[in-house]
C-alpha cells in the first residue's frame, strides 16, 4: 500500500508517470461507492469516453483500411472489461483503491469490475488534471502492449460473419441455419444447428448452449471445410 501520508499521488507519480496537480481528482478516482467520501462513479462516465476516444484515435490512424466494424472489434480486445482490469493490476491500482468494509471484506479490490471502473475513473482524472493531451500520454504508454499485439482485423469477425463475407464475395446465396434439436433442461439446454450452403455442397452441425453459439460453431466447420481460417472463439 502507497505511504498514508501521500496517497495517492505517490502511486500515480510512480505508476502513471504523471505529476497530479488536483490530488483531490485522484483521491476521487480511487475511492469506490462503497466507501465513504466523494467516489469514482462521475469521473468512470467521464474517463470512458476519454478511453474510447484516445483508443479509437489510435486504430483510426493505425488502421487506414479498415472499416467501422473492424475498428469497433479492435477498440472492443482493448477497452472491454477484462483487459482494463488486467491493465488495473498491472499498475497495482488494487492495492490503493478505498474501498467499504464489505467490499475489502470479499475481496472487492481483485473483482474484475472494480478494477475496470477505477481505471476509466483514473483516465476521467487524468483528462480533468492535465486535458486531453496528457490523457493520451498515459493511456497510451497503458496500453501499448495490448495495441501492438492486436490480431488481423479479419482474425476478429466471428465465423458467421466470415462465412457471410465469403459467400457474398463471391456472388452465392447465403447460408441456411436450422435448429435440429434441443436437449436437456430448460436451464442447460444445449442447442444442435445445422448449416448448409447449397451453392458448395458444404453442411456442417454445431452445438452449444445457445442457437447462436451453436450457429457459429456450425459456420465455423463450413469454413473449415472450404479451406478458410475456422472460429475458434464460438462467440
């Protein structure tokens, strides 16, 4: 835990590299609704737009070519719960939040969702103490890694999409889906679908414990049939 004395600017100098200027923002930002005080709900509103902003700042300029849906698949691996919280621990940000008796008590500062609203309440301080500029500064050395590392755009559609994509590309009709049975209980049903695409004598069934996870599983099979990447995700 950063010294009492100095919290929390001791831990945003050496974790953000940033010299705050309203430590009051910060003590705002790391102080969840759970505990007393003013907390981070107004600045995580705030910061997430700052967040997507600086992030899709970044894709539109570094992806020339790529569409609306593809840069909103990119921002999506970025700025999503789960790699936010990742990024929140990464810098500590955990060990300095304030949190209530029963949140401390369950463990509140490793939930994933703490985590990821106190970072965007971060970015939201950061923007109000030093302006857009610095926020980028920040939030681009955050998120450097998980930036550079970004798969193909084309590796994010989901193996529907791809399927649809493919087929159109080259002027068939698209695919079918029907559900050919349901099993088990109405609170663990498992769905089997299958797909066909008449055009190319493909058909493929999947399974899964929705009908659209089961589609994309199904889809993902005609793609591997016909030579293209398959979904691993069934998404």
């Amino acid at each position: 835990m950063t010294n009492a004395d100095d919290w929390p600017a001791s831990w945003v100098r050496e974790k953000l590299a940033y010299e705050p200027r309203d430590v009051g923002l910060f003590v705002a930002a790391l102080t969840h609704r759970s505990a007393s005080g003013n907390n981070n709900e107004r600045l995580e509103f705030l910061g997430d737009s700052v967040l997507n902003l600086v992030v899709a700042e970044h894709l539109y300029r570094a992806f020339p070519e790529c569409t609306e849906g593809d840069l909103s698949r990119l921002r999506a691996r970025i700025v999503s719960s789960e790699p936010l919280a990742e990024v929140a621990m990464t810098i500590g940000l955990g060990e300095v939040l304030r949190l209530g008796s029963g949140e401390l008590k369950t463990g509140g500062f490793r939930r994933k969702s703490i985590l990821a609203d106190a970072l965007e309440a971060v970015c939201g301080a950061l923007y109000l103490d030093g302006g857009l500029d610095a926020a980028r500064r920040v939030i681009q050395v955050l998120f450097h890694s998980r930036i550079v590392s970004l798969p193909p755009p084309d590796a994010l559609k989901d193996a529907k999409t791809r399927l649809q994509e493919y087929l159109q590309s080259r002027g068939y009709a698209l695919p079918r889906y029907h559900v050919e049975r349901i099993e088990g209980e109405a609170h663990a049903q498992v769905f089997w679908v299958a797909c066909e695409v008449p055009a190319l004598g493909a058909r493929a069934q999947g399974s899964g414990s929705s009908r659209r996870r089961a589609e994309q599983e199904a889809a993902g099979r005609i793609l591997q049939q016909i030579g293209t990447r398959p979904d691993a995700s069934h998404a």
